[in-house]
C-alpha cells in the first residue's frame, strides 16, 4: 500500500483592504490592552464636584485622602533623592582627596603650625564633586553677639557660616559654623571678620565633604607637645613662687599652698616636703 505524502497547507495572512473599517470589537480589545493612568484622590474630588456631589463628608474625606496621597508622594521623591546623593558620594569618597598644608602660621608665644589653605581645599575638592553631580557653596553672614564677661555684657564681632552641599538630582546637605572675629592688632575689624570667615569656610568645606588635611595625626602630637611644655614651665613657675613663700616661714608658705588649686597642689605633692623644711629653717632662723 503506498503512502500518500500530504503536503501542509500554506497559512493565508488576511491584510484588510485599503480604507476598510476595522470591526468595533477589534477597536474595543485595543483600547482594553492599553494601560490606564491610576485614578488620585484628586480625580475622585474633581469627579465628584463636577457632578454636583453635595455630601460634605465624602468632599472631606477626599481631601484628606488627598493631602495624604500628596505626602506620600512628597515623600518618595525625597527618598529618592536622598539615595541618589549617597550614592554619588560614595563615588566621591573613592576620589580619595587628601589637602595638603600648605600654609606656615606663626604665633608667637602661642607656638608655629602648619594649616591648609581654603583655595587649595577648593582646588582639590570642588572639581571630584562636580564629578559626582555635587556643587558646593557659603552663605556668610556678619555681625555681633552679645556675651557675658566678668559678669558684664559685651557686644563681639561674630561670624556666621553655612556650607551647602548639593546634588544634581535634588538631595542637599548643610552645616553651620559660627565664631567670634578675629583679633589681630595688625588688621582692620573687616580684614578680622574676614579672617575668620575663611577659616570657617575652609572647616565646613573639609567637615562636610569630609575630606582630611595630611599630617593631622602629627598636629594632634604637635598640640600635645605644647600643652605638656606649658604644663612644664606652669609648674616649674609655681616651684619657684612656693620656694620664696618658704622663706618667708610657715605662715606664709601655708597661705601660699592654700590658694592653690587642687590640680596645683597635685603638680607639687612631691616638693611640698622640701618646701616645709625650707619654712621652718626660716623661722628658725628668724628666732
């Protein structure tokens, strides 16, 4: 019995003639198929005014749902923002910015130290910001504050800073510093005000970005360095007035360690001995 080989049917594609009318039904699952916009509280109430709904309680309930739908929204977007900008300054951290000081300050008896400067800090700093979409600025502001000394009320000249960190997709961040002007006899009350200005522009900047200045570690042993130095000469100070008390006698060595302080008379535990028979040779002496 032979078999006989069909051969499969060619499928026939209908393509409707030009000018023809699609069917209704074909309009109707097209227009089924599209997505809808979701329908707001705000669409209810305007639905609901425009038919004339005079039911205050449902008007009142929708307004709610309303400003409610509305924080929401407000807050998502802020959420949003704020995941842009951690995001993108993740991204500046790795730039790995490290300000150099630059800059040697003299000041006396009050030591020497080296500082960084606030145009290098923006050198550095402000082109890897823009490369993350950050942008930076100040706000400054000048005037007085009042402050109470020895008991009296005085007005300084006080300066007020605010660094604004900002980001290209609407995230923000601030940080206000504040400090009195400064006091170098050699510049004019502007040329002070501006002084500090700069530095707390300089320190806000590097705060808020959180960048370093190099060598921190040795200004910290630095400042350690010179406060154990004034500690020293304090002390060898209060030897060499409690040794002439001594002379006087007793009576007036005792005076002079009682208007001590307690960390004072902690520094010279060790000499008070010494200094006690030093007293009583004195009055030995003067008998």
């Amino acid at each position: 019995m032979n078999a006989i080989a069909q051969e499969a049917s060619p499928v026939l594609e209908l393509q409707p003639l030009p000018g023809a009318q699609v069917p209704a039904l074909q309009q109707t699952a097209a227009v089924a198929l599209q997505p809808r916009a979701a329908v707001t509280p705000a669409d209810l109430l305007q639905v609901a005014m425009e038919a004339g709904d005079k039911d205050i309680e449902r008007l009142e309930r929708l307004m709610q749902m309303n400003l409610r739908y509305r924080e929401l929204q407000q807050q998502e977007i802020k959420r949003a923002e704020e995941i842009a900008f951690e995001a993108a300054f993740v991204g500046f951290t790795g730039e790995n910015i490290i300000v150099p000081k630059t800059k040697h300050v003299d000041r006396g008896r009050g030591g020497s130290f080296a500082q960084a400067e606030f145009d290098v800090a923006c050198n550095l700093i402000k082109p890897a910001l823009a490369k993350h979409g950050f942008g930076i600025r100040h706000k400054e502001e000048f005037g007085s504050k009042t402050e109470t000394r020895n008991g009296e009320e005085v007005r300084t000249p006080w300066v007020w800073v605010v660094c604004i960190l900002t980001h290209r997709a609407g995230g923000r961040d601030e940080l206000a510093l504040d400090g009195p002007a400064d006091t170098q006899s050699v510049n004019s009350p502007t040329q002070n005000a501006q002084s500090t200005c700069t530095y707390l522009k300089r320190q806000s900047m590097l705060a808020i970005t959180g960048t370093p200045t190099g060598g921190e570690d040795d200004e910290a042993k630095h400042a350690r360095q010179q406060k154990g130095e004034a500690e020293s000469e304090h002390g060898e100070e209060l030897r060499a007035a409690g040794r002439a008390a001594a002379l006087e006698g007793m009576k007036k060595l005792t005076a002079w360690w009682g208007s001590l302080t307690d960390t004072d008379r902690a520094e010279l535990s060790k000499d008070f001995g010494d200094m006690r028979k030093a007293a009583r040779r004195a009055d030995g002496e003067a008998q």
